[in-house]
C-alpha cells in the first residue's frame, strides 16, 4: 500500500478530506431560480392553490357558472357539453391551463348555440383566480333565434320519383317557422332517406344538403339535394329443398307477391 493511501485513511487525511468537501459546500453559492419552475406562469405565484389527493403536484379547483340562458333545455344542452363543467373534478395545474381550459370552450359553447338557432349569440369570460376554488362566469347574450323559412327538396338522378312518393315537409319532422335547429335539420335528411326506402327505393341517398341564414329577417333557407336511385321491386320467387310441404302452399305465405314494390 502507497504513503498516499495511508495518509488518507489516517484521522489527519480524513480530516482535512472532511474539511475540503465543506469548504467546497459553501464555496458553491445557491442559484436564485433553484426551487423555482424555470417556466412557471406569473399567476403561479399568487393563485391560490391546493394539491390533488393523492398527488404532490398543486391544482387550481375552479367553479363554473353560465348566466344569461333562461331556456332549460337550452342550458341543459349547454352544460352537457361543456368541458368547464364536465372536468370540474379535475383541476388544471395552473390559471395559464384553466384559462386556456375556458377559451376552448367559448368555441364550443358558441358552436352550441348556433347549433340551437342562435347564430348572433355572444359569449363572454370572466376569470377569478383570487377566491378558492376559482371563479369563472360565463355571460351569454344569445340574440333572436333564426326560424325556418323554407325547406326544399331538390330531386337528382336519371329517374326521380312521382310526386305522390315523395315526402313532403311535415312528413320529415320539419314546419313552417320552426327554430332552424341544426339537430332537426340534420334529421329530416336522415327521415327521407328511410319513407323513401320503405316506398321502393331502397338506394335513396342525400347528395348534399346547403343552409343558408339570412341575418336581416333571421332566418334560414335549406337546400337537400337527393338521388332516390330506381325504383325497386320483387322478382320472381325460387323455393326448394321441401320434401313433404307444396312449394304453391309455401308461395301463398309471403307477404309480397312478384312485381310489387320493394
């Protein structure tokens, strides 16, 4: 064994190792951003915050509250799609992420209400970050409700269907001046397709369907463009495999008969 290596395990070497390695701790001074988030948002410091159960990181609970809607249903379909309300229980880490968590959803709340006929609503924001939980309102101004001014069927393809076949507007769910409700409208296209299915046109298919609102009388005009294919009926009927019963006796069974309307 070396002089150095003894010298080192003797009390004097591991002294002055000892009184190195605390020479060199304080020699080292603290950075002033240690314990800090490098990127931590200005709120961060002054938001209350608490930390999720279970978890060390800290959260920001919030509140939510929707004023200006006295429609029931209306707010139902309001709440039912917020995101605000429907991740209430889970608290975003910062008031950067609860307020990009309250503009997401101001695009969707206005997607809602023009879905719902409100096509000049406004919806405003209002954040407070210095209560526990925090506090966030949104305001809406929903306007006039656009109504159903016209609903027309136009009919493409080689072999359009008669008149007396084609379904006419009360038929489809739809009447005059009712709430040009996006929902609605969708499904009158989705109900043509199936009368038109059970009146023999089994390929019936909306090709397009165009609306269009009117912001001076607030309304709206619906274009559906559609191709209900041929017409199709029943063939010839082919019955085999019996062995005791007649085919004839099988035949007069069926609810349709060759040549009939599918």
């Amino acid at each position: 064994m070396s002089m150095g290596a003894k010298q080192a395990r003797s009390p004097e070497g591991l002294a002055r190792i000892a009184t190195l390695a605390i020479a060199i701790g304080v020699a080292i001074p603290a950075s002033p951003a240690q314990g800090r988030e490098p990127h931590a948002s200005p709120w961060a410091e002054t938001a209350p915050a608490t930390k999720a159960p279970g978890t060390t990181s800290e959260m920001v609970p919030y509140h939510v509250q929707f004023v200006g809607i006295d429609d029931a249903a209306l707010r139902s379909t309001l709440e039912a799609a917020s995101q605000l309300i429907e991740l209430e229980s889970r608290p975003p880490p910062t008031p950067a992420r609860l307020k990009l968590r309250v503009e997401e959803d101001l695009t969707r709340l206005t997607s809602v209400m023009r879905s719902e006929g409100y096509y000049d609503a406004v919806l405003r924001s209002e954040i407070d970050t210095g209560v526990s939980p925090a506090k966030v309102v949104i305001r809406f101004e929903p306007g006039p409700r656009y109504r159903l001014a016209r609903y027309e069927v136009v009919y493409e393809g080689e072999s359009p269907p008669p008149e007396a076949l084609r379904p006419d507007n009360k038929q489809l769910g739809l009447e005059p001046d009712m709430p040009a409700r996006a929902p609605r409208i969708a499904a009158a296209g989705q109900q043509w397709a199936v009368l038109m299915t059970e009146r023999g046109y089994p390929l019936a298919r909306v090709v397009d369907r165009k609306a269009v609102i009117n912001r001076e009388t607030k309304t709206m005009h619906v274009t559906l463009r559609v191709d209900a294919g041929p017409a199709a009926r029943f063939g010839p009927v082919t019955i085999s495999g019996l062995e005791r019963l007649d085919p004839d006796h099988v035949r007069r069974l069926l609810p349709w008969r060759q040549g009939e309307s599918y």
